[in-house]
C-alpha cells in the first residue's frame, strides 16, 4: 500500500498555489471573476474564449468524494458516466472500475492537491492533464468541502432526509434546484404573459388575474364559489379571478396560443373548452406558487407531487391535451406522407417498406435524430457546402424543404440502423474538441466521408423533384395499413403527469422558449439518473432515497425519455381562427393606426366581410407579414401594440438596437428596405437611415401593396416586408433582452425564497420571521450574526470582512417597502409594461442592464399618495438629473441578495452582468 505523502507547510501553499493557476487556465465563460473590491464597479470582467475545459474534452467527467473515498468518472455513450477509478483518500492508492474495453482515461497520479490523468481517445491522447484534488481543504476534518451558504446539510435533509460525508448527493440536488430555477422563470412570463392579454393595469398587485388561481379548487368552486366552504375572504378573491378569466375569454386573445372555443350551439362542448382553460391556467398558478415561495411544509403541494394528488378533473384535462396532439400527429400519418414514402421505398432497395414506415415515423414524430448526439442538418449542409453546390440552385426552391428532409432522413437511417458505431466515434470526437472551429473541422471531414456513400442518393433525390412526379405520387393509392405503426405510436396513458404537465406549458411559449425550457430539463433529469446509478452501483452504494415530495426523480430515466417525446411534439401553435380580429386589431395597431380603431372600419380597410378574387391582397399581406410573425406574437404576448409603436419612435434606443446586430445583417436589411440605397455609406449611416425609417413607420406605407404584384409593384411589396421584418425584428430584440434581464432576477427571489426556508431550520432568530414584510431580513441577520457573535453559517460573509461592511451598507440604504415593491415589479415584469413611459428620459442608452435598472428605479421611486420616504427622494432626484440609472439604488435593491455575495456582484454591476452576449439577430 503506497504510503500519503505529507507535505510541508511551504511545499503544501506552493503547491496549492500551483493547483489555482491550474484551475484559472481551465475556468470557463461562466465562472464568476474574482473583483477586488464591491465598489469598483468599473472593473471590467475577462473576456474569456468560448472554449471547453480541457479536462472535459480529454473525458473526464466528475471527480465525487464519499467519506474517505474518492471516484473519478469519464464520459459514456451519450451523458452516461463510467465510473473509472476509486481511490483512497487516505494513501491515494488507486483501483481501476471499468474495464479495458469501456475505459477512457488513465489516472496517472494522485497527491494532496493535484490529480493527474491523460485520455485514452482523441483531445491530446496520453498527454497528462491536472486538475485539482477537491479533497484537500486547508484546516478542514472533512474531506467533503462544506459549501460557502452554509446549507448543504439542510438541503441533504430536505430532499434525503438526513445528512452525508460526500458530494454526491449535494450535486444530484442542485440538478433538482436547477429544474425549479428555469421553472421559476418561464411560469413567470407566462403568468405576466395571459395578465398582459388581459390588460391588467396595477402590475405590482397581489390582486391580478392569476394571483388567486390554483389547483385547490375544482372548476364547479371556480364558477360557484358561494356552494362551497370556504372562507367569505377567498370566495371574494375567486369571484374576482372568475370576472377576469371571463373577461380573457372575451378578448379572444387566447386565440394567440392557439386556443379556441369550439364554434356549436351545444353549450357543454363550450362550456368543456372553459373548464379545461381553467384548468390549465390553474396549474399555471399552483406551479408559479411552488416555485416562488418555499412550499416545503405543504405536502400536497409540492411541485413534483401536486399534480397527483387534486381533482382528477385536472388529470383528465391534461390526458385531454396529450392525446389531441398525438391524434393530429398520428391519424393518416401514412396518408399525409405518402409522397415522401413511395419516394424513399423506390429508392432504398436494401429496406423493407414496413420497415421505412416505421423509422420515417420515427424521423418525422419522435425525432429521433435529435437524439444522436451531433447535428444530421449540420452535417447536410456541409456536405451541400463543399460538394453539392447544384443542390442550391434556384430550380430546387419550391421543393427545398422536401429535397432536404429525405436527404436528412437518409443520414438519419444510415446512423441510427446501419453504421451506429460511426455515429458514436462522430460523438466522442465533438466531445473531445476543444473550440468551435475544431467542431466545425470535425463535421466536414464526416462529411467528406458521407458524400462518397451519398452522393447518389442525393443525385437521385433531386432527379424525383419534380412537380408532376409529385403530383403523380399525390394521387396514387398506398397498400400499407395504418397498424404497421401501433407498436410505435404513442398516447397520454405513456406519459408521466408531470411529464404531460410540462406539456401544457408549452402552449403559452414559442418555439425556441419550447427548445430552451426542454433541452434544459431534459439535461437535468439525464444527469440525476445518472447520479443515481452511481450512486446505486456496487462500486459505490451510497443511501439514495428520496423523501417524500421528490420521489419523482426515481423515475428520472423514464422521464429523460418522455421529455425527448414531448419537445418533439410540442410547437408554437398557429393562432385560432376566432382570434383573426382581435390580431387583425393588434396588427394594425402595431404599424401605426389608433389602437381605439372600432371593428366595423378593421373589416372595411381589410375587406374582411367582402367575397371575391382578388380583393384581399392587404389582408393577405398583413397576415402573411404580420401576424404570422413569431416575432409580432411574442411582442403581444409581452408587450402592448400601441406602446410598442411610441418606443420605436426613440432613435436611441432603435440605433442601440441595431447596433447589437452584425454588420453584414445591417448590410442585407439596408439594401432589402432602402429605396435607394447608397451601399458605400458609413455602418452609422445606414443603420442610422434604418432607424429613421422604423421611427416614421405608418400604416399608410403598406395600405396600397398588392399581395399579386409584378415588377415595380412586386419591388414595392418586398421592400414592405423587409421595412416590417426589421421592425418587427427591432422590437422583438428590445423586449426579448429585457425579458431576459428580468429572468435573471426572477431567479434570485427564487433562490432567495428558497433559502430564506432552508436557514430559518437553522437560525432561530429567523424562526418567527416573514420574508413578505421585510425581504432585506435574510441578508441582515447572516451579516448581524457574523458581527455579533461570529456564528453565521454563511461562509461568504463570515470569511469576508469588508465584502460584508459593504452589504450591510446597501442594506441601510433600502427600506423593507422599496424592496418589496422591488420584489413585486421583478415579479411582474414592470420594466417590460412600463418602458415606453421612461425610456425616453434617459441621456444615453448602452446596455440592455442600464434600460432595465432605469425604467425599474422610476417605478420605484414613482409617487404613491404624495408620499415618500427621504431615501427615496433622493434617489428620484438624483435619477432625474442624471437621466440614467444610479448604481448605489441598484446595490441598495438588490439587498435582500447581498447573502450570496457572487449573484448580487453579478445582479449588482454592470460590467459583470454584462459579460455574455445579449440576444442578436443572426
């Protein structure tokens, strides 16, 4: 047995000295940067290299310590870890896990700060890599680091039921944590997003449409409160909530996420599409609750278990909803495709045509190309790139998107059933790439390789794009039956409900708000099952069972699997045809015209009541232009029409905009809506004439385009749908970063609700407190128990003097009402509904961060009563000389998160808020 090598003190701080600068080279965009000090809010945060971490690229995947051992793992097949070596906190001596065959990585050394390995495949093969040993902690017993808030224990507790010496369990938690953190978020903007359709006017009011709704109350309650037991205060309250779900169904703006009351005489089926509203915005507002306040003392109530214990009317709604969409995808699937089909069954030989059936409905339904691990559309358009340039010509434009899929499904099959041992070699090479360009390298020598075996396929693809091919296809009889595919078709009995519950959110999300909430939970519950398997392994075999409201995640596999099926069947639904007035009223409203324009004269512009060929083309160019835009869709949903219009007329922030979009994007937008365009002007120049020309946009400009126009007319018609596309565009990048920076303080209270629960078990002084009354309360008692009697478990203000002085500062400089009020517009997207009344005060607009931070202080300091506080008084003074933000309100604010000194730095200063890229237009 090697013996521990013992350091001296002076052999032991070089060498910890050593393992930092090791750890610097590998950290990543998203690690937080030391600051010197709080208020050096000047210091500008690296600008660090999109790159991966070298350790990751050579496979290792995580180092987990247990009591005295430690177990380094490496990168399976897809996210799976293999567990490679166990080593022995005490010697350091080592023992391999995995086989010679599954073995990435060889551990070469072990010590008491670093340890060393190299990779068996791909990134700098047998070249040794360090990393720091996690298990050296200076002046520390345990071998396990205890975390800087001081809550690991009471995590372990509340989600395991007691506590453990390792780091295992703590990780599994903040993949949970993480669940409930992009939870918060997208709930939140959906709950702002129906109070917006609404019109709710008071935004920071517990009394809003949604604030009351939960899934406490069945809809016979919701719609009858007075037969019911409850108290004569809640019957008030669901009264007032039934008045404005009525008064949502009335506006017909519901029909922007695809909503839509069915159009009968019979009131049962009418009276059913209401209850299944209701009860979808019910679990909209029970979820919203368990993620903004600390539920954890009402079982049933916990986010992962409630659905599973209310009225079993909410179960059949979401049953309801499942299978409609699994109905619409599988009646005729074989009909509705049969072009494509008879395509690919005259031209894979090597097949059965049973067989195509099967995997194109596993292409088309379930995606499961998606699933591969790389990018079949990437590896297409390289091989078109490089080799198939006559694939791009203008005579295959009309079928491109036929061409392109049958192409890709051929991809698809050749990985998924032919060569899946080239798929998983493609895999373990992107993984082991460092930077995007060795990606992209990676890609097109896969491609180089793929156009040899695909060359003719193509060639043969593109020799059937034919119209009367197609027609002829169209029309012919297919001999195959539809229960071929009942093995593979799906319905809601396979789904969990919090996997179908997941499923109703979508519909009040677009498109890449659908991809972005999926892949991230589907990325976590991956990770906790794999957590979970370690953690049951032989090898290891740790306690891993789950207290009561997370039992949930003892299915993470199955719902890994589920969650891949609904982001494959969800999508931003079309908008309801009942809705096409209420749009039509918004449409025009956006581009200029009175929003109290009456529906009598909507209908007289756009001819909606008129009959007759070729009289529609305005309202054919509106819908196509306007109201099929995601763009315009997001910008009702969060937005208002005619407040939109008044922003755009601020060239400051129209010419910020635009300068956030690449230059050669400007170049296209210039040339596409400039009637003469002077393409050798300055950038300024142009982006100042598109600005311009957003500013003056009316109505009037479009009312006289012919949908069926030719020559000048038809340069006319498309240099309208450039002129609306970038303003469209414009607006959509304002409100989608403000959105953003607001999310980012969503997650805060999240967190701060959280934690406020979790230390109140540990801190008695906080026992008898309520966070509503006074959100500064949790940061300044951790600050006063450091001060008083050094008893903080909060290792962030405990071990840092000076840091805490400065949060103790900002703490004085609020009041319990201006962070509540704070917490209330953070809450409710303030800054987003009220930008147009302040964005026009501001001297200079430079950052989405600025915009917000002003918009949100004016609303703070706003007048209520002709009162206010000193404090406050000063900070509107101060805001109304300067007309820009002032950063000792924004540090004062963000008080209640000075606990967690890395969030209110990055929450708190510009420059570190700052360091990722916004969303652009690309």
């Amino acid at each position: 047995m090697a013996k521990k090598n013992k350091m001296k003190p002076r052999e032991l701080r070089e060498a910890q000295k050593k393992a930092r600068q090791l750890k610097a080279v590998e950290i990543n965009n998203n690690a937080v940067p030391e600051i010197a000090a709080m208020p050096a809010a000047e210091v500008i945060a690296p600008v660090a290299e999109k790159k991966k971490s070298s350790v990751k690229a050579a496979g290792m995947k995580s180092i987990l310590v247990s009591e005295n051992k430690m177990y380094i793992t490496s990168f399976g097949k897809g996210n799976s870890a293999v567990l490679e070596y166990e080593v022995d906190n005490n010697d350091y001596n080592k023992t391999q896990l995995s086989s010679k065959d599954n073995s990435n990585i060889e551990l070469c050394d072990v010590d008491e700060v670093n340890i060393t390995f190299s990779s068996k495949h791909g990134f700098e093969s047998g070249v040794k890599i360090n990393t720091s040993n996690p298990t050296h902690r200076s002046g520390e017993s345990s071998s396990v680091r205890g975390d800087m808030l001081g809550l690991k224990s009471e995590l372990e507790k509340r989600f395991f039921g007691k506590t453990f010496d390792d780091n295992i369990h703590i990780q599994l938690i903040y993949n949970i944590l993480d669940i409930e953190k992009i939870l918060a978020v997208y709930v939140t903007n959906i709950v702002y997003a129906l109070n917006n359709m609404l019109g709710v006017k008071d935004s920071e009011s517990y009394d809003d449409f949604m604030g009351y709704l939960s899934a406490k109350n069945t809809y016979d309650v919701f719609t009858d409160p007075d037969e019911s037991d409850l108290s004569k205060n809640i019957k008030g309250n669901i009264k007032k909530s039934l008045s404005k779900f009525n008064a949502l169904l009335k506006t017909k703006r519901l029909g922007y996420f695809g909503l839509e009351e069915p159009k009968t005489k019979d009131t049962r089926a009418s009276e059913a599409y209401k209850k299944r509203v209701y009860h979808m915005l019910a679990i909209v507002g029970q979820i919203r609750q368990c993620v903004f306040h600390d539920k954890s003392g009402a079982k049933r109530f916990d986010l992962y278990s409630f659905i599973n214990n209310i009225d079993p009317e909410y179960r059949e709604t979401l049953d309801y909803l499942v299978d409609e969409r699994f109905d619409s995808i599988n009646k005729g699937f074989i009909q509705g495709n049969k072009v494509n089909i008879s395509l690919l069954i005259d031209m894979m030989k090597g097949y059965e045509a049973d067989d195509i059936i099967r995997l194109y409905y596993d292409f088309i339904v379930l995606k499961s190309q998606k699933n591969l691990g790389f990018s079949i559309k990437k590896l297409r358009e390289k091989m078109l790139d490089e080799y198939g340039f006559r694939f791009k010509d203008k005579q295959y434009d009309s079928v491109r998107s036929k061409m392109y899929k049958l192409m890709d499904f051929l991809l698809f099959c050749n990985y998924y059933r032919n060569d899946i041992a080239a798929g998983e070699s493609l895999v373990r090479k992107l993984r082991f790439s460092m930077t995007d360009d060795e990606k992209e390298g990676i890609y097109a020598d896969e491609a180089a390789k793929l156009w040899g075996k695909f060359r003719n396929d193509f060639e043969n693809i593109a020799d059937h794009m034919n119209g009367d091919v197609i027609k002829e296809l169209g029309k012919a009889d297919m001999d195959f039956d539809e229960k071929i595919l009942d093995s593979e078709k799906k319905n809601a009995s396979d789904l969990l409900y919090f996997s179908k519950m997941i499923y109703m959110l979508t519909y009040f999300l677009d498109g890449k708000e659908i991809n972005d909430l999926l892949t991230t939970l589907i990325s976590k519950f991956d990770n906790i099952k794999e957590f979970l398997k370690i953690m049951k392994s032989s090898a290891v075999d740790v306690e891993c069972e789950l207290t009561a409201g997370y039992k949930l995640f003892n299915d993470s596999q199955r719902i890994t699997n589920e969650l891949f099926i609904v982001k494959n069947i969800a999508s931003m639904r079309k908008p309801a045809a009942s809705a096409k007035l209420t749009m039509f009223r918004d449409a025009l409203t956006i581009l200029g015209i009175d929003d109290k324009i009456t529906d009598d004269r909507i209908s007289e512009i756009l001819k909606l009541k008129e009959k007759g060929k070729g009289i529609h083309g305005l309202r054919n160019f509106i819908t196509n232009n306007v109201i099929e835009s995601s763009r315009f869709v997001y910008l009702i949903k969060y937005a208002n029409a005619q407040k939109i219009r008044e922003v755009a007329k601020n060239e400051k922030v129209v010419m910020f905009v635009l300068g956030g979009i690449p230059d050669t994007q400007i170049e296209r937008y210039y040339k596409s809506c400039v009637e003469f365009p002077d393409m050798n002007s300055s950038l300024k120049v142009k982006r100042s004439e598109l600005a311009r020309m957003i500013k003056n946009i009316r109505f009037d400009d479009f009312k006289n385009v012919k949908q069926q126009a030719k020559g000048r007319e038809n340069v006319a018609k498309e240099r309208a749908k450039a002129v609306i596309g970038l303003y469209l565009t414009v607006m959509y990048l304002l409100v989608k970063n403000l959105v953003n920076v607001n999310a980012r303080y969503v997650i805060a209270i999240h967190c701060l609700e959280r934690d406020f629960g979790l230390y109140k078990e540990i801190i008695p002084e906080l026992a008898s407190k309520n966070l509503k009354n006074d959100y500064r309360i949790l940061s300044q008692t951790l600050c006063e128990l450091c001060d008083d009697r050094d008893e903080s478990p909060n290792l962030f203000l405990k071990k840092n003097r000076r840091l805490r002085k400065c949060v103790e500062v900002d703490i004085n400089n609020a009041d319990s009402s201006m962070t509540r009020k704070y917490r209330n517009c953070i809450a409710h997207l303030t800054v987003v509904r009220e930008l147009k009344e302040y964005i026009g005060d501001i001297r200079t607009v430079d950052s989405y961060f600025s915009i917000y931070h002003y918009v949100m202080q004016r609303c703070i300091t706003k007048r209520e009563d002709d009162t206010k506080q000193e404090e406050k008084i000063k900070y509107e003074d101060d805001l109304l000389k300067n007309h820009g933000y002032t950063k000792d309100f924004v540090k004062a604010l963000n008080s209640p998160f000075g606990y967690n000194i890395p969030r209110f730095k990055n929450l708190s200063i510009e420059q570190l808020f700052d360091r990722n890229e916004y969303l652009t237009e690309k």
